[in-house]
C-alpha cells in the first residue's frame, strides 16, 4: 500500500513522521511589571501518527504517558495537529524548570516510540512514504 498524498502530508515530516514537543516560558505582564511566570511543556503530535497510535492503543496499555497524551490531546488542525499539555507550573524557583525538563524528556520519549510504532507499520506494510 502506497500512502495518499493527504496521508503524507498528515505526517508533516518529509519521509517520516514529524512532531514537535514545546518547552516554553510564559510571562503575564500586569499594568508596567511582569506579574507571574509560568513554565509550560507543549506536545505536538502529527495526525498521522496521533490516528495510527489511537487506532493501536491497546498495544499500549502499560504506558501510561502515551495513553494519557492520547486522552488529553485536541485537535487543532492540520498545522498544529494534537496538541496536549505536558506541564505547566508556575516559575517559583529553579525546581519548576528541573520538573519541566524532566516532562520534556518524557515528550520526547513518548513521541519517539509513537513515531518508531508508525515507522515499523509503514514498513512492514510495504508501504513506502515517499
């Protein structure tokens, strides 16, 4: 089976899938000061990937991230496909950042054996996607 061209352009990546995991900082500004500062871990997911994984979830039963990112997330739309929050908390000391980093390599574990799973199904498919 050879993929669509809507099936690829799912993927985002050119020959594979392609995902993104966001670590950001978020600065609330009240009148002429910074008033709070939050720490924010974003996922995005492809849809190509997000519909494959949702389909095979059983398969992941045991992980609990995965399943979680699958319950959580939200479609918003083709550019930024399943969006979920991974973290969030409010830039109190240096540990918030340290709790971030730690959700963002959890991000990024996750997103890699989702995109290993799609890989692995492509191939074994015979499906090629370029």
């Amino acid at each position: 089976m050879k993929l669509s061209k809507r099936q690829r352009d799912k993927l985002w990546g050119e020959a594979g899938p392609y995902s993104e995991a966001w670590l950001t900082i978020e600065k609330r500004i009240l009148d002429d000061f910074v008033s709070r500062v939050f720490i924010n871990v974003e996922v995005h997911i492809n849809p190509f990937t997000y519909e494959v994984i949702k389909k095979n979830r059983d398969l992941f039963a045991n992980d609990e991230m995965l399943q979680q990112l699958l319950d959580h997330s939200e479609f918003q739309g083709q550019s930024f496909g399943y969006v979920s929050c991974a973290f969030q908390g409010e830039y109190i000391n240096e540990n918030v950042m340290k709790e971030a980093k730690k959700h963002l390599d959890y991000a990024e574990k996750t997103i890699i054996k989702m995109h290993k799973f799609v890989l692995h199904s492509l191939n074994t498919s015979g499906t090629k996607s370029n």
